[in-house]
C-alpha cells in the first residue's frame, strides 16, 4: 500500500521503504549529510523556522514542509525522528502514476463534472480501467479509482486525489494495491459478498495541498482531504454524503471524496446515507463505524440472535 505521507507530501510505499535518522549537530541552513547516503538542504523559512529537502541516490526524495521536522534537522536533535524514504524502483513506480495521472486527469474532471462514463473512449481498458470518480466543486477536491492491467498478474488498484489548485486540477495523493479487476456483478444486501446495504473498503487521505499552497505561513494543521472506495447494494439508487447527493454506478463499485479539519494525522468522514429508488432510507454509516446500520439491525435482530 502506497501513501502520501502529509508532513513531506512523498507518496511512499508502507512497507518497503528505507528509514533515514536525521543525527548530528547541525546549527542553521545549510547542506548536511545523513546516514544511508542521503543529503539534506535545509532552507530557513522564518523565526525558528526550517524547510528541508532530502536528496536521495537519483533525485529528491521529499521535502519536509513540516516546521518540527526540518528544523529538528538544523537543530541535531533528531535522534529518533524518522522520515520514509522509497526505494529507487518504488520511486520509478510513483513516477509512473505521477505521469498518468497528469495525462488522465484533466480529461476525467471534465466528464465526471458533466455526469459522463468516466472512461474516455480513447483509453483501452485492457490497459487501464477508470473504475469510478467523484468530483466536488465546491470544496475543489476529486478522486478516482483506477485499475492498471486489470485481471493480469501485474494488475494494480490506485486511489488518486486530486485538488484544484489556481485554475489547475492537480494530482496531490492517493494510495495504491497490488492486485485488482473490473467490478462483478451487483449483488443484493445480505448475500455473500454483499453483506450490507453499504461496504466500506479502503481509503486514502493528505493535508490539503492547495491549502498549504494558499497559506505557505500557515502553522496550524491544514484541512484534511480524504476518499473512501464503497461497494453499495443493489437496492441502493444513490448515496448522500453530507448534503451532497452521489449516484451509484450500475456496477455499485465507487469512490467518495470529502474534506474536513484535520484532526492532527486525520479527518472526519462525513455520514453516508444509502437512499432506495423510492427515496427512503434503507442505511446509514457514521463517520468513526465501519459497519452500517443495516448489518447493525441484522446482527442484533432477531435473526442475530
């Protein structure tokens, strides 16, 4: 699982990655050695204030935007901060991602705002299959779930986030698995494989770059914006997220965008509503359960019993 780590904003892998200590005694900007081989420039933004960019093997790793640890770095008292820093060959594969999603983007803002397919016709899906996205407008935030040689066994499932940034859509995080295929048929709630009315699988989320863009002196923690991939039943006509109404794909496969204060690592997940044809409620999820109200009933119910 790939993530974006919100001090430094690098998409990581969390399991193969190489840790760097940040050791020594260094005093003021300036460029200074790590362990490992890596390097560290340190740029003093402000009172007390430090930005740092760790330099790797073939590039820059990351950068540290963080105040407490980049100036932990100038301090020397980092003995036992760690920052991840990816393998070369992870640093390939995020490269990859970052190139696609700079070609398909645009073009998927575009449709998913006009209620298309968000599959452009121009794009096999044999290649890469654009499974759902959700756009708000309002907030400027999008995501989009992807699946890269689907059913082969290179296939990758990628989250992506994205924000708008100026009169720009930009690519600012996401996640990815290895494994994936297209979405199988919909199935009813309380079938095998379809348990409730409404599934939670996974999830990615960052501090808002746009919002660090805008307020680059900003101390406090930004707006979290995250993403949830759903599988909903086939009862379901559209789910409301917040006040926002989100239709269901035929397949009942899809991928929810939200922001919300950050919590300090985290955000809050708004509630979900799962709303049948005839416009009632069949389920609901809250922000912290991972389980929705309709599995709640049955599990509790008499049929639980």
């Amino acid at each position: 699982m790939a993530v974006r780590c919100p001090p430094c904003g690098l998409r990581r892998p969390a399991a193969s990655c190489q840790p760097v200590s940040f050791v020594g005694r260094h005093q003021g900007p300036g460029t200074f050695k790590l362990a490992g081989g890596w390097t560290a420039e340190v740029t003093k933004i402000g009172e007390l204030r430090y930005r740092a960019q760790i330099i790797g093997h073939d590039g820059v790793a990351a950068m540290l935007t963080d105040p407490r640890a980049a100036s932990a770095v100038v301090a020397g008292s980092a003995a036992g901060y760690r920052v991840h820093v990816s393998t070369r060959a992870e640093l390939r594969r995020m490269r990859r991602i970052d190139r696609w999603m700079e070609i398909i983007l645009p073009t998927v803002v575009r449709r998913v705002v006009n209620g298309q397919v968000a599959q452009p016709g121009w794009l096999p899906r044999r290649w890469l299959s654009l499974v759902s996205g959700d756009v708000d407008l309002d907030a400027g935030i999008g995501a989009v779930c992807l699946v890269w040689r689907p059913g082969s066994p290179k296939a990758e499932t990628h989250t992506a986030l994205m924000e708008r940034c100026g009169e720009k859509w930009q690519h600012t995080g996401g996640g990815s698995t290895s494994g994936g295929d297209l979405p199988a048929e919909r199935l009813a709630a309380g079938r095998p494989g379809q348990v409730g009315m409404i599934e939670i699988g996974g999830g990615a989320g960052a501090l808002s770059y746009a919002y660090r863009l805008r307020h680059p002196d900003f101390m406090g923690a930004a707006p979290w914006v995250g993403s949830n991939e759903l599988q909903a039943a086939a009862e379901v006509d559209h789910l409301l997220l917040g006040d926002r109404r989100i239709e269901v794909p035929g397949h009942g496969r899809l991928i929810v965008v939200w922001k919300s204060p950050s919590t300090g690592h985290v955000g809050i997940r708004p509630l979900i509503v799962a709303v049948g044809r005839d416009g009632t409620e069949l389920s609901r999820i809250g922000p912290h359960d991972s389980v929705d109200s309709y599995t709640w009933a049955r599990l509790h119910g008499p049929e639980g019993q």
